[in-house]
C-alpha cells in the first residue's frame, strides 16, 4: 500500500496582500503528475485545506479542479479537516465527493464508526484501514465543569483526545479482524505534538488549553500522518509519526525550507518506509537582514533566483540603519532594476514598519482580516513573546467566529 501524505496547503492564503493562487495551481498540478508517476494508492492531506472557513471561489475551484484531476488518476482521497477549516464549508460536498473516490471528514462524528476506513489499494484489494482524525476542537470531546482550574482543563483535554485516538484504534482492529486480513493500522491528527518545531506562520491551535499532545499518548498505529506544523519533521525522532509540512512557504522563516511530501509504503507487517519527495519552490521568497551597505549587495544575490521573469518576494530586518526616517525609500533604491519586490521592513529595535513597496498600493478590500491585524501589530513595540501569543488568540477567536457564522 503506497500512500501520500499531504497537509497546510492553506489554499486561499494572502500574503502581506499577495495572493497565492498560481503558486497553489502550479503545486496541485505537479501533485497529481507526481501521484500518476508513483502509482500512489491513496493520497491524505492532514487538515488546513483552505486558509479560512469562508474560502475565496477561486480556492474552492483549486480544490474541486483536483479532485476531478486526482480521480483520473485512479487514486483515492481522504481530506481531514484542520483547525482553519469550517467543518460546515468542508462537509457541505462531502456526499457528492464520495462519487469521486474522495471520503472528507470536516470534524469528529457523532458515530466514531464514521471514522474508519478502508483504504484499497489500486487493485481493489483492502491495503490499510485508517483512524481519519480531524482537528479535535475542546467541544468535540469535552464537556467543561465548573471550576476547574486552567491546569485541569489541560489535563483533561489531553485525556480526551487520548482516548478518542485508542477509541477509533480498537475499532479499526475490529474492522481489521472482521476482515480476516493482516492490514497496518493508519492514523492521522491535526495538532501540535510535544517537540515539534514550529514557524512564525503556525498559530497554536489549543490556546491556553492544551499546547502540545505528548507522542506517547498516540496508540500504537503503524503510521501517524499530522498536520498543522509547517515544518516537515518526525516527531520524537520516530520515524512513523510525522508532520510533512505544507507545500508553500507561508512564512518568510520558511522560505528557506526544502519543502516535501512524503510516500508511506506500508504491508502486512506495518511500515516499509517513507520517502520524501521534494516540492518545487513556485514562487521565491527570502529574508535579508544588514545595514544599508549591506543590504546592497545581498539584493543583488537575491535576485539570482528570480526565474522566468518572477519577481522575489523580500522581507527585509535593518540593523544598524533602522533609525532613518526615510528607510523604505533607501531600501526601494537598492532593488531598482531588480526583480525584487519587497514586502515587509523591519526596524530591528522592535518598531517595526510593515511596507508593501514604496507605492503601497493596497486597499482593505486587498487585504484580509489577517492582514489587518499584522500589520497593527507590527507597529507595536512588544515582546515576540507578547505577539505570538496575541496573534495565537487572535487566530482563535476568529476561528471560533467563523465557525459559528458558519
């Protein structure tokens, strides 16, 4: 049983007012080649398929355009909802989909039966059933009680979670032996792992609840395919649980990773291996930091990986210069003639200012809400600390909102 395993692909993002789309296209297409080249059997992508719960209509024509791409292939698909997802907007297709070999779960059901499945491999014959592990909200499994402390709540959510996961792993057992076939057991999950190495793009999923889901608390599944954190990685340096990243640099600290997916190959007696394959980089970005002498001469060497006429996105950190009135004006200079467009400055004494290029043509009907916010706080002098944890709350509350819109 071969299987690929996907997540974040965050369809819809914008990017300090920049959209994604091409990127996102280009990536889908080269994901489909790559099935077909592969003989993949069945292909999962852990969570956060879209950037928000109301996606933008050309996201929802990406994702469908795939859908119908990826059937030609003879593959399977198995979405998994994350924590940006509207388990509503998600599931509301998920009927029609099925006819076309892809089986969406937009969040825990009320029967965890409905969890399990049967992967086939591309002769029909079964090859792995799988625990499809959604974003696990508080309310799914939970119920709070008055009084409890902040520690409680931490520690009773971890133990719900826990035994949702053991929950679906004995059913799957038992669907195993009611087939009479030696089948690996695959899980998923969408969410934060204790030890995994996470990018400023990240925004924690259980703010002040449950940081972080101990690896040893996972049931012993064959293979564990997670998403949320961008960066790919094992977990625990366990070479069957792992975060393979999302496909797309969504951050300017990711810009310098070697994006992937992984293949899973799996048999009767579990996990064979798992190969990453690396994903092309369809639109340069990178992070310069120096003075203004500096700077010069890194822009050039930036420059060098424009290809095909693509401009190179540039997040720029000004050292020792950082105290010029007229900085955004000196750095546009350095770039002119250039295919460099640089889309954030930052001071380095800690008031930072957020540009767009010197002509800052942005509207709000450019930018999302997202956006807004960034760009307020990024005209803070605050602690990193103080803002990650400000735009972790933020992140749920809109998530919350959008989920109750919904």
């Amino acid at each position: 049983m071969r299987i690929l395993h996907s997540s974040d692909w965050h369809l819809g993002q914008h990017f300090m007012g920049k959209g994604r789309q091409a990127e996102h296209r280009q990536f889908l297409d080269w994901l489909v080649a790559l099935v077909g080249r592969e003989a993949v059997d069945a292909v999962i992508v852990a969570g956060d398929v879209f950037d928000t719960g109301a996606p933008p209509s050309y996201a929802r024509e990406l994702y469908n355009d795939f859908i119908v791409n990826l059937r030609d292939t003879g593959c399977q698909l198995v979405v998994l909802g994350g924590n940006h997802d509207s388990v509503a907007t998600l599931g509301e297709s998920r009927t029609l989909l099925a006819r076309l070999a892809t089986r969406v779960v937009p969040g825990v059901c009320e029967a965890l039966e409905d969890q399990i499945m049967v992967l086939n491999q591309r002769d029909g014959t079964p090859g792995a059933v799988l625990c499809a592990i959604p974003y696990i909200r508080p309310r799914d499994v939970l119920i709070s009680q008055a009084g409890e402390s902040a520690a409680d709540k931490q520690l009773a959510l971890q133990q719900a979670i826990q035994t949702h996961y053991h929950c679906l792993y004995e059913l799957a057992q038992a669907r195993r032996d009611a087939l009479g076939v030696p089948l690996p057991i695959v899980g998923t999950g969408h969410l934060t792992t204790v030890g995994a190495s996470v990018s400023e793009s990240v925004r924690e999923i259980y703010v002040g609840s449950l940081e972080a889901f101990p690896t040893n608390a996972f049931p012993p599944m064959d293979y564990i395919a997670l998403g949320h954190i961008h960066r790919p990685q094992k977990v625990g340096g366990l070479e069957h649980v792992r975060y393979c990243g999302s496909p797309i640099a969504l951050s300017f600290d990711e810009a310098r990773q070697q994006k992937q997916v992984l293949l899973v190959d799996l048999d009767a007696r579990g996990l064979h291996s798992v190969t990453p394959v690396e994903v092309p980089c369809f639109q340069p970005m990178i992070s310069l930091r120096g003075s203004l002498d500096t700077l010069g001469p890194a822009m050039k060497e930036a420059a060098t990986l424009a290809v095909d006429g693509q401009q190179v996105w540039v997040e720029v950190l000004v050292t020792t210069d950082d105290y010029l009135s007229d900085l955004q004006a000196r750095l546009q200079t350095l770039t002119d003639g250039l295919p460099l467009e640089i889309l954030r400055i930052r001071r380095e004494r800690g008031n930072a200012a957020t540009g767009l290029t010197a002509n800052a043509r942005e509207t709000l009907d450019e930018l999302s809400l997202l956006d807004v916010f960034e760009q307020r706080l990024a005209s803070e002098t605050l602690e990193e600390e103080t803002q990650d944890r400000l735009r972790a709350l933020y992140q749920q509350v809109a998530a919350d909102l959008a989920e109750d819109g919904a």
